[in-house]
C-alpha cells in the first residue's frame, strides 16, 4: 500500500466520522424491534453533485431515525448495512407522505427527495 493509498484511506475515514457528527437526526425509541449497524445516507443533486453526506448509527430500541432533506439534494443513495430492512418514507413539512419505499438489509439504493422535506428511516415492527 503506497503512502498516498494510506492517506487517501485516512481522509476518507475522518470525512466519515465527520459526517456522522454533522447535521440534525432525530431518533425514535420503541418496544418494536430494533436494527442494529450503520446506514449511509449521500444526498446527491439532480446533477449527481453531493450534497451532504451522514451515516446513521441504529442500536438497540431505536426503530426510526429521521433527517432533513438539504436544499439542492434530489436523491438519497442509502446503504443499509444494518441486520433488517429499513422502510424510508418522505414526508413534506405539513406531515403528508410523499412516498416510502424498502431497503433490504445489506442493500443498496436510491431514493428520490424533495429539498424541504423530510425522510424517515424505519425499521418494521415485529
């Protein structure tokens, strides 16, 4: 591994941990089964531009976590590397559903948003 990979890999893990300390995130707790592990969350512009970059930590009795869509961000590109799917679900600010759609765990995928609204990340009952 040449120095450059070594540091590259090291910018890479302090723009991750940074990331995760950034922006606002609220959690739910609930006696419904919980995930456990990370999911990334790069909100990206209609032009593929990043526009924020978060991961989410999900422990033990937290079912839902939640985050504002950024101005400029057209998609979510979520990688759920917890141990159950997560349901995410846009809402605008008045509270009406947008959509929802599934991310398997282990999985992958994109999610179209709203700037101004907000995505909830839930883990399903039971």
């Amino acid at each position: 591994m040449g120095t450059s990979t070594g540091r590259r890999r090291a910018a890479i893990g302090a723009l991750l941990a940074l990331a995760a300390g950034l922006g606002t995130v609220a959690a739910t707790a609930s006696p419904a089964a919980a995930a456990t592990g990370d999911v990334l969350i790069i909100q990206k512009g209609s032009t593929g531009n990043l526009v924020t970059l978060q991961t989410f930590l999900f422990v033990p009795g937290i079912t839902e976590q939640s985050d504002g869509v950024q101005a400029g961000a057209a998609q979510f590109a979520v990688t759920n590397l917890t141990d159950q799917t997560l349901t995410l679900t846009e809402k605008t600010p008045a509270g009406a559903v947008v959509h929802s759609d599934s991310i398997a765990a282990g999985r992958s995928g994109t999610f179209a948003v709203t700037g101004g609204d907000t995505v909830a990340l839930t883990v399903p009952a039971g």
